[in-house]
C-alpha cells in the first residue's frame, strides 16, 4: 500500500472515530477473506469504544475507591442477614431500569461503601451513567450552588446520571437547610432515576441528622424505600476484625 493511501485511510478513521480502522493492517489476516476481516475490524472497533467508554464514565463517577463485587467479603458470620442472591439480582441493574432504589443500612466497618461503589461499577459496565457522592459533600456542593444562584442546575446537571449514590448518610448531622437540599436531590429523583444509599442507621432515627425535622424525614424516607431494594448489612466490622489481628481476606 503505497503512503499516501495510509494517510488517507487513517485521516478518514480518525473523522469516524475508528482508531483501530487506522492500523488494520495488523489486526486481518491475510490468508481471510474481505468479508471476515472486516468483521473482525468492526469487532474490535465495538469493543475499543466499549472500554472507552467504561473508563470515561468509570472517571465521571468520582469512586473514592474502584471496588469490585469479586473482592466483596462474603462472610455469613459477619454478615448474617445480607442475602448475595439479592446483591447478585442487583448486579444485573433491572432495578435501574425499572427506577427503583437500593438502601444498604448498617453498623460502621461492614462494607457498605464497598458494595455500593461495586454495584455502581457494575452499571458503568453496562452502560449506565452514575455520581458517587458522600452525603456531606453532596450538601455541600448543593450548598455552594445555591449561594451561586445555580442550584436547580446543579440538580439538573446531578439528575442526568441513571444512578446516584449518597455514601455515609447518617454519619453527619445537617442543619434544617442541608437537609432541605437532600430532600429536593431524592424528591426529583422519586421514580424518574434511580438512588443508592448507604446509612448506619435505620430510618426512625433519621429526624436526629436530618435537622430534628420529623416531616421532612418521613417524607423523604417513604419516597426513598418506596419500590426499593433494602440490604441489611449490620454485623462484624471488619475494620474491627483488622484491628484485632484477625485475617480477613
């Protein structure tokens, strides 16, 4: 092939966004015939942008920490009432199809975090966008738009994902305006996309961070557990197991 075909070829790849169409010469094979190397050549092209993909929307994320479920400690001693069949029904993402929410409640040290960053991943992987947030940043960040006078933007901006999760909710009390903010968060979200949440404490004592604002409470709790899907993870903290030498895999 002469030179001035390979810039041509690979000037026209790049403006249909076909990197690999570029360098096909090292992805056919000769002894092929045109119809299975170009199969092979948009195979490889589908798979390329489906990695990109994975990363782009891996990164827009914002993971504290990239976990998976097969680094999940499945302990039914620690954990006696997490049923993995339940977590594994939520790794297929139905629940974000069918905008449903996903409530892990449990003591501190029991792999909350970890188990909703990894069902998170798990939708990146097909093909859903997701925010993680902690909930004291995502008041904070709601916080700071609303001085700016951009806070239904932000909303906006925050409602575009299929799966937002609010880490830690629980662990930090708010003020009657903090949580006026997460209430308008979960309010737009109610049936339209779908919320994950992670909490160390069930949901009577939520008024007690919540501003003492029993009402808003209950609302905001009845539109959460609403069609959702709720984990019971107290048990054995394993960051306690840690401390005290124990071996946890």
């Amino acid at each position: 092939m002469t030179e001035d075909k390979q810039v041509k070829i690979a000037a026209l790849a790049k403006r249909l966004k076909l990197p690999l169409l570029a360098g096909f010469e090292r992805h056919i094979s000769r002894e092929a015939d045109f119809s299975d190397n170009l199969l092979r050549l948009l195979e490889l092209e589908i798979q390329e942008k489906e990695r990109r993909g994975i990363e782009r929307r891996t990164k827009a994320a914002g993971f504290p920490i990239i976990h998976t479920l097969d680094t999940f400690e499945w302990d039914t001693d620690r954990l006696p009432k997490l049923k993995k069949a339940q977590v594994w029904e939520l790794a297929t993402c139905r629940y974000i199809t069918e905008k449903r929410n996903v409530i892990a409640i449990g003591n501190s040290g029991t792999g909350k975090s970890h188990l909703a960053g990894a069902l998170g991943l798990e939708a990146i992987r097909q093909g859903f966008t997701v925010r993680f947030k902690r909930a004291s940043d995502l008041v904070n960040q709601m916080s700071e738009a609303q001085n700016e006078r951009q806070l239904s933007k932000y909303i906006k901006t925050l409602n575009n994902c299929h799966l937002l999760i609010c880490d830690e909710l629980g662990y930090l009390n708010f003020d009657l305006q903090g949580a006026s903010l997460l209430f308008q968060v979960f309010a737009a979200r109610y049936e339209v996309s779908s919320t994950m949440v992670t909490t160390n404490l069930e949901f009577s004592k939520w008024p007690a961070f919540l501003g003492n604002d029993q009402a808003m409470s209950t609302a905001l709790v009845d539109r959460l557990i609403h069609r959702a899907e709720i984990l019971n993870m107290n048990g054995k903290s394993y960051r306690l197991k840690d401390a005290k030498g124990e071996v946890v895999s």
